[in-house]
C-alpha cells in the first residue's frame, strides 16, 4: 500500500504490519467521528445499554462460580398417588404388602473414631451446610441408646419400611401421611448416633422414593416441624444437597397455607394440588401449630437465598405479636379468616398452647438476638406464667404450671408436654441473658416432672397429671382413669438435656437414666420396636397401644443419647433444636460461663 503525504509531496510505501496498523487508525478514527456526531441522549442511552450487559456478564458469572463441581443426585421416578378421598386418617395395611427394603449385607463391625466437631458458620453463611462427623456412642449408657434405637429401626426396616409409623405388635403400618415419616424424622439422630449404614440405606429411599408430588392432606405443623425440619437438618449434619432440595421442594408446596389475608396460616393443605384449608373440625387453627413453623421456614430461605420462606412466616409472628395478650398469655385457637384470637378460648403450656411460648425465645435466638419484639413477649409470657398459672402442690410444694379454662377459671391440670418449659426456661437463662429467676423456676418444674414419673408403678408419667392443693392431702397429684397412657414423649428428657447441660449437676443425668430403664421394661417389644402403653399406673399389665410414635426415634432417643453425651457433640450455643429435636445451626453468640448449682 501506498500513502502520499501531501505535505511534503512524498510517496510512501507501507509494509503489511504498518497497513493494520493504519487500518486500525482509520476504523477508530470513524468510530470517533460517528460518536461525536450522536446527540448527548443518544450517546447516553448506548452507555447504559453497555453497563448493562457488563453487570449482567459479571452476575451470570459469579453466579455459575458458586455451584459445586460434583453433579445433583437424580431423584427417582415418582410413586403414583393414593384415590382422591384419602385424607390424613390413618390407613393399617397389612404385612404383605410392606415393600422390602435394602437386603442387608454380612459385614465387619468398624471401630469407631474420634473425629472432630465442626462448628457452624457465622450467621451470614448460614446457607451454606455445616457439615458434622460424629464418634458414635463413647459410654455404657449411650451404647444402650443407640441399641434401643437399632432394635425399634429393625422392626420398622422389617414391617413398616418406606410408610408413617410402625405397629409393632401386630407388625404392620399405619399411615398419615405417605411421606415416610418416620424414616425422614429420624435421619439425623442416625447421623448424630453415627449409623452410617443404617443412614445409607434411608438416603438411598429418599433419593429414589420420596415422593411429595400426592393427593394427600397433611398438617402444616406436624409436617413442617417432622418433615421439613428433619430435612433441613440433615442437610446441614449430612452436607448433602440432596435433602435441601427436597426441603425446597415441600416448602414450596406448604407455602399457599400461609397466603391468607389474616397472615395466620390454614392449618391443612393437600400436597399436590397445594389448596389450603381450615381443619375438618372448625373454623380455628390451633396458636401453637401456627406459631411453631417459623423457625423452619426461616431457614429453608438462609439454606436456599429464597426470601419468601421466612417472609411468609415473620408475617404470622408480627400478625400474633400485634394482638392483645393477657399478661402475655394467649388462648389456644386463633381464626384464620380474622386474624385474631378465639374469645374465651383456654390458655395453657399444654397441647394447642405449649409451643407457642418455645418458639418466641428461639426464633429471637436464630434472629441473633436482633428481633426484639419476640423477646419481649417472651418474657412477658414468663411473668404471665409466674402471676396466673404457677401453683404449689400439698404436701410437698411443688411447683406446677396449671390452665385457665375459657381464660379465666384456674385449673390444676397439667399436661406432660408442658415439661418443655424447664429446658426453655433454663435457655433463655443461659444463652440469652435473662434473670437468674428464670432458671430457679426451671429447676423447680423440672423435679416437679421427674415426679409424674417416679410416683407412677412404671415409672412412667401419664399423659396428664391434677395436682392436690388444699391443706391436708396427702398425695401431691393424682391421675384420672382417661389420662394414664404414656406415648412415649420426649420433654421431659428435653428439659433433662438442657438443665444437665446448662448446670452441670449430674443428679439430672441420673434421672434421665432412670426414665430410659423404664422404658425399656415397659414399652419394649420383644420382636422389635417399642409400643406406647395405655396404663402407666399398672405394671403387671400396662396394656401396649401397638403404635410407635415417629418423635421416639427422632426427639426421645435423641435426647436421651445427647443427655448421657460427655463430648457436648451438639453444644447448644451453636445448634438449636426445633419443636421435634431436630438441630440447626444458631448465628455465633457468646459462649456463657456454666453455672454449677445443686438442684
């Protein structure tokens, strides 16, 4: 190529390298001219069409970084759903249809070894999974735990694999939900027990059976607190993927109960269809099945980065919060439809109340301490508590935690589930900073609930307790014929855990073993399982009830092997367990001093 400099009037010849290099020149050259010819709108707006597309290169990429390497776990095929009328009443099929589980294989014992605790995250890494190894049991105690949950795993590996809950006796199933429940509740006790194989089995039928896509009616609460909490711990114990997309998955599905223009959620919604509903029975849902999904849903969006989990449940929180209180007690029912509680309702610790009170002290934990609003009535609560329903029996003065039936006429009935009280009582204590008060009453109520054991034949409580009162008597409590069944139940044992752990008295360890010894002689099946009992106060013939409740394996046996645990594998500064015991990762608080005092 040639180029003459007019200037001088001289030829020059370019060589191929200078001729790009030119032609560059001129291409930019004319780009220049073109760009100062556009109007300042113009130019403008192509400048904000190229940031644009550089923000969005960036995001998809930083976005396509974070996904990990190994390939997702192909769920199964899905199974085919029940006839339409099927609803939560539980169905007994008989043994022949039972399908088989994993053929066991012959295969050495391993050793167990000590592996270490891993912490979990600081709070805004909490949507990452905290992976934990266990070392399996360490004492005589804890080896009798873990083999009283293989012998109730065995029975219902044997009868009742893939379904709800086993019958032990007459060694068939029973269904409630079709989701496998108590195979999916106790998958993090397998974990924290460090039952590899008997984890791996029950991995292998959620991967490939675990089906929510089915005509069937659940329970908000009962599913959220068994099913979506199991799956959520698992997940962050396991560090597997594979249970947070089937939490993601239920979730989706239970969320349409909570879109109600009250915020107070229906308390039932069919899986497939996702259609909520009030329950069969009336208008109401009960204040401690609506108050006690927060948690879980709060953080199926830290482990997903999906807001409208935990959106949808502080919106029923804020809904309660807003509502007049007595003292900070609240009825048992609450309408979805207004919003607002039932007039003349009960208020108890008790079934419909207890779980309520439970979760405003740990859903202000989770928060890290930041939501005031649930402390606040919390504590309100408690003085509550202290001013209408705690009472002292005659003659011995225990302390007990009574009812206000239609809110206002004192009761002296207690429920066993109101033994969750002295375990939150002693929390709120401990790890979050309330008075010492706080736990004086837990310690009180705690040796009040070992009582409704001890002073049982079996050794084992009923499912509801009267307290005497009056100058005179003789007997502290006493029990009415309907109230003697024992079904298995886990609080007394939860509130056990959390006094040992937080007082260091050992006196609340042998308790604790106390409870389990009678459970082994009373609610033991020969062949395999454990059955609830229909008259604690017989002990010649208690009378099992041929049922075997999911919380055994996922909340009793739990604590139980946690209680005797002398490695605190789940220190409760770091984990907090949900209305089922099952753990999740807190935000890092302040470790307390532990306060050693006699009980």
């Amino acid at each position: 190529m040639q180029w003459h400099d007019r200037s001088s009037n001289v030829v020059i010849t370019l060589e191929p390298g200078f001729q790009n290099l030119t032609s560059r020149r001129s291409f930019f050259s004319s780009l220049t001219r073109g760009w100062g010819s556009l109007t300042r709108l113009q130019r403008n707006l192509i400048s904000a069409i190229v940031l644009l597309c550089v923000v969005t290169v960036v995001f998809r990429y930083l976005q396509y970084s974070s996904i990990p390497d190994e390939p997702q776990i192909k769920e199964g095929e899905p199974k085919v759903a029940g006839a339409e009328e099927l609803a939560q009443i539980p169905v007994v099929v008989e043994e022949e249809h039972v399908p088989q589980p994993p053929k066991e294989e012959p295969k050495e014992e391993p050793k167990p070894e000590e592996k270490a605790v891993v912490a979990p995250p600081p709070a805004e890494e909490n949507h990452k999974p905290v992976f934990v190894q266990f070392r399996g049991p360490q004492n005589d105690r804890q080896r009798a735990v873990v083999g009283a949950f293989k012998h109730a795993w065995k029975a219902y590996k044997a009868h009742a694999w893939g379904h709800d809950e086993l019958m032990p006796l007459t060694k068939r199933y029973s269904e409630w939900f079709r989701v496998g429940l108590t195979l999916v509740d106790s998958m993090d006790t397998m974990l924290i027990m460090n039952l590899q194989e008997e984890f791996s089995e029950s991995r292998q039928w959620v991967s490939e059976s675990l089906n929510f896509d089915i005509n069937q009616d659940v329970n908000l609460f009962e599913i959220t607190i068994r099913v979506l909490g199991g799956l959520l711990s698992t997940y962050h114990l396991s560090g597997d993927s594979l249970f947070l997309d089937k939490a993601r998955d239920l979730g989706d599905r239970l969320l349409p109960c909570l879109n109600t223009a009250s915020r107070i959620p229906y308390s039932d919604v069919n899986l497939k269809s996702r259609e909520a509903h009030p329950p069969r029975w009336g208008p109401d849902s009960s204040t401690s099945e609506v108050s006690s999904i927060q948690i879980e849903f709060r953080e199926l969006s830290r482990a997903t980065g999906d807001a409208r989990y935990g959106d949808a449940a502080e919106a029923v929180s804020i809904q309660l919060h807003s509502q007049a209180k007595m003292d900070g007690l609240v009825p048992i029912f609450v309408n979805a439809q207004t919003g607002l509680f039932r007039d003349g309702s009960t208020i108890t610790l008790g079934a419909r109340g207890d779980s309520y009170y439970e979760y405003l002290l740990k859903q202000w934990l989770q928060s890290g301490k930041e939501k005031s609003y649930l402390v606040q009535d919390y504590k309100s609560a408690v003085q509550g508590i202290r001013r209408h329903l705690v009472r002292y029996t005659e003659p011995n003065k225990w302390a007990f935690v009574g009812e206000l039936l239609r809110g206002q006429t004192f009761s002296p009935k207690m429920d066993h589930l109101v033994c969750f009280l002295p375990g939150t009582l002693a929390l709120g204590h401990w790890l979050g900073g309330l008075p010492a008060e706080d736990l004086d009453l837990a310690k009180a109520l705690m040796r009040t609930c070992y009582q409704m054991y001890v002073q049982m034949p079996t050794g084992l409580s009923p499912e509801i307790v009267y307290f005497n009162m009056y100058p005179g008597a003789t007997e502290d409590l006493y029990v009415k014929p309907a109230d003697t069944h024992n079904l298995l139940r886990p609080e007394t044992v939860e509130s056990l855990l959390y006094l040992y752990r937080i007082t260091n008295d050992p006196q609340y360890r042998e308790w604790g073993w106390k409870i389990f010894e009678a459970f082994e002689k009373y609610t033991k099946v020969r062949d395999g399982g454990y059955s609830s009992i229909q008259n604690v106060r017989n002990p010649d013939n208690p009378q099992m009830r041929d049922k075997m409740e999911s919380f055994f394996l996922a909340e009793t046996l739990k604590y139980f092997y946690l209680l005797f645990d002398d490695y605190e594998e789940v220190p409760l500064s770091q984990w907090m367990f949900n209305t089922e015991a099952h753990p999740l990762p807190l935000p890092r608080m302040a470790v307390p001093t532990v306060n050693v005092t006699a009980v």
